[in-house]
C-alpha cells in the first residue's frame, strides 16, 4: 500500500498512521495505561517514555531498511531483514498479526460491551452481541462509510483525551498533588514497571511496525526516517501520559474496567458522558470494520467456497464468531491477561531482533546500494 498522502510530507503520514495504530477504543477507555503504567505509581509517569523509545526504534529499523531496500510490506521485509531465517520470522509475524487481530477485535467488543452496560445496565453478553450483529451489518453495507471515518474518529478520540485528562486534572476531585506527596517510588516495583513497559511495546510494535513500512514509499533519506520517528515519538508519548497522568490523580479507578469513562461521570456532566459513550462505540465500529475486511481479504481465500461476497461474508461471521466468545472474558482479562502473553511472545520474536540487528542491516543494506 502507498502513502497516498498528497501534499502531505511522508514522515507526518508515518508518523500519523504509528499514532492511528495505537490510538483506539482500548486507548480512550483508559485500560491500556492503566494495566501497564498506572498500577506502577510514579514509575508509570515515566516508563511511557521507554515504551515509546522501544516502539520508535524498531519502526526507525523498519522504514529505513525498507526505504533502503524498497520494501513496502511486513511481510517482504522479515525476510529480507531475518534472512537467512527470513521464513522462520515472517512465520512468527503471521502468529503475532492473528493473534494480535483476534485480541483487538475481542477488546473492542469488551470495551464497547462494558460501556453500553455501564451506561444503560443492559446485560454485558446482550452489549457485546449488540455490538457484534451492528459490526456484521456495517462490514456488509457500511464498509466505505466507517473507512472514510476512522481518521476522523482517530482526531476525536485524542481531543476527547485531552479535554478528559485537561477537565479531570482541574477538577475539584484531582488528587494529583496529594498523589505526588504522599506517595513513593520504593511504593512499587522499579523492575515490574520496566517489565510491564517491554509488554505494553510487544503488544503493538508487530502491528505499528508493518502498518508504518506499508507507508514508507517516498522517504527520500535518512533523515526523513528520523522525523517520522521523532514525530511519532512525541505523539504516541503524549497519547500514554494524557491517560497515566489523569488515572495518577484518580487513583480509585486503576483497578477498574473502564477507568476514563468512572473520571468523566466523576466530573458529573450528563451531556459530557453520552457524547464519551457515543464517541468510544463509534471508534470500535470504525476499528472492528475495519479490521474484519483486513481479515477477510488475507484470510478467506482458506474458505471453500467461490470468490465474491458470500465468501468474504462467511469469514467475516467466522471471525465474529471466535471474537464474540473471547470478548465473554471481560476487557480486563483480554488486556491483562490475553495482551500481556502476545507481549511476551513478540520480545523475543519482533522487538529484540530489530533492535539487536538493525544497525547492522541497515549499515549493510546501504553498503549494497553504494556497488549497485
């Protein structure tokens, strides 16, 4: 896929689609910064950062050996980076990618599910079947429509973190300040906080990796490669502390399903909560449909039936199918429990080999270029 951006510098757009990749429906709810940052106190203001700088490096590694070599997938690129063992990566690829799929699309239906049951007190299986009959619908019909929305959805959801995180820290209810003073880095575990960083950055750096490579036609140098990671670096920072910063003041809400949506009914503004509610489905819709056609078009070749709609539509109710059940578990368990797994299988097998053999691949890579 091309960075079709016109007019727009690549970098911005690498930088752009880092940040649509990680921003979502598990992001605005506030449970990501809270399983992997917050519980960690004061550690958690700062292990964002190395998150990020793990993530940053591996898509530097990505873009600027596949600008090198002329790579525009993920999948092009484990074998050519990994090569010898080029097979044995982008098999490891294949696993994180489905795996990761399945959590995602599971979390967006447990995130959403949670909320609708929050909000209305409607059972949470009848939410998430809700959410699963509206997504099977709209990938059948909608499948334009929620595409051409889901930059702008993107948009909504950070200005609605930052006005949750700017209108919750200015609150009478904040207890940031009193956080700070009475309570201690020895309070938790320095090695536990870093440990829970590698996770969060394993869980999405696979995702973030191929989605940033698939983008990178038209970098023209080394330095455009440094901006796009110097710019995602800021953005996705600020995307993690807006929400470790907010749940720091509001301590009481770490531990819970859905701690930005308890701090925006905190604030105690009606029409300020349904807009939230209204905003986070939206942002699973956009990010479910989205994903299921992703699916569909890698995956429904393996169904026996003939090309067309019919057999786009079987897989898609299959893939629904599988989600629906594992969005059963709860968004906590998915998050905390599912994620942190992917995490620990995609160190090994994605951030630590990038990062180990980036400088010299791409030192190489570019040594070939200079006898061509």
């Amino acid at each position: 896929m091309k960075n079709k951006k016109r007019g727009l510098p690549v970098f911005v757009g690498i930088a752009s689609v880092w940040f649509g990749t990680h921003a979502g429906p598990a992001a605005a709810a506030g449970t990501f910064a809270a399983t992997y940052f917050s519980k960690y106190g004061k550690w958690g203001l700062f292990t964002p950062l190395l998150t990020v700088f793990l993530m940053a490096s591996c898509v530097y590694y990505g873009i600027e050996y596949s600008r090198i070599k002329g790579i525009d997938n993920f999948s092009d690129f484990t074998k050519s980076f990994f090569d010898p063992f080029g097979a044995l990566f982008s098999g490891f690829f294949e696993i994180t990618y489905v795996a990761g799929v399945l959590l995602a699309l599971a979390a967006g239906i447990a995130t959403a599910a949670s909320i609708i049951t929050e909000y209305t007190g409607i059972p949470y299986a009848f939410s998430a079947l809700l959410i699963v009959g509206i997504s099977i619908i709209l990938s059948v019909l909608g499948e334009e429509l929620v595409r051409a929305s889901s930059t702008i959805m993107t948009v909504f959801i950070v200005l609605s973190l930052a006005t949750i995180s700017i209108a919750g820290l200015l609150s009478s209810n904040s207890s940031f300040i009193g956080e700070w003073q009475t309570t201690s880095f020895s309070d938790f575990s320095f090695l536990q906080a870093i440990k829970s960083a590698f996770i969060y950055a394993g869980v999405l750096t696979a995702g973030i990796v191929g989605n940033s490579i698939s983008v990178s036609s038209g970098l023209k140098d080394q330095k455009d490669s440094l901006k796009s990671v110097s710019l995602g670096y800021v953005m996705n920072v600020f995307l993690i502390l807006s929400v470790a910063v907010l749940l720091f003041a509001y301590p009481q809400y770490v531990g819970t399903t859905l701690p930005n949506y308890l701090v925006v009914e905190d604030l105690g503004s009606s029409i300020f909560l349904l807009a939230y509610v209204v905003l986070v489905v939206l942002a699973v819709l956009s990010t479910i449909v989205t994903y299921s056609y992703s699916v569909a078009g890698r995956y429904s070749k393996y169904v026996p039936m003939k090309e067309g709609v019919g057999r786009n539509l079987v897989t898609i109710l299959i893939l629904f199918a599988i989600t629906y059940f594992i969005s059963l578990v709860g968004l906590s368990a998915i998050i905390g429990k599912g994620y942190t797994y992917l995490g620990y299988a995609a160190i090994p097998s994605v951030i630590l080999p990038i990062m180990i053999l980036g400088h010299h691949k791409t030192k190489k890579a570019i040594e070939e270029m200079k006898l061509k």
